[in-house]
C-alpha cells in the first residue's frame, strides 16, 4: 500500500513520513518550494 500525501498539509505529512512504513507519494502537487500553497 502506498500512501497518497497529495492533499496533506505540511503538519500532516510530517507527522505522516515520521511513521510511514509504506512508500509516500504524491500523486497530483504543486512542487512546495515553488508554489507553497496551504492545504484546506
């Protein structure tokens, strides 16, 4: 199982990657550094 962290925000997928045991991926995200636009 993968874990889709696309719609996560930053808190969230921090505290995701820190306990994931499966791969992260995000599937459909603007790249942070170049656009870092808050997740609702």
């Amino acid at each position: 199982m993968q874990i889709d962290v696309s719609h996560m925000n930053e808190k969230a997928f921090w505290d995701t990657a820190h306990h994931a045991t499966s791969p992260l991926v995000a599937t459909h995200s603007n790249a942070h550094a170049l656009c870092p636009q808050r997740a609702i």
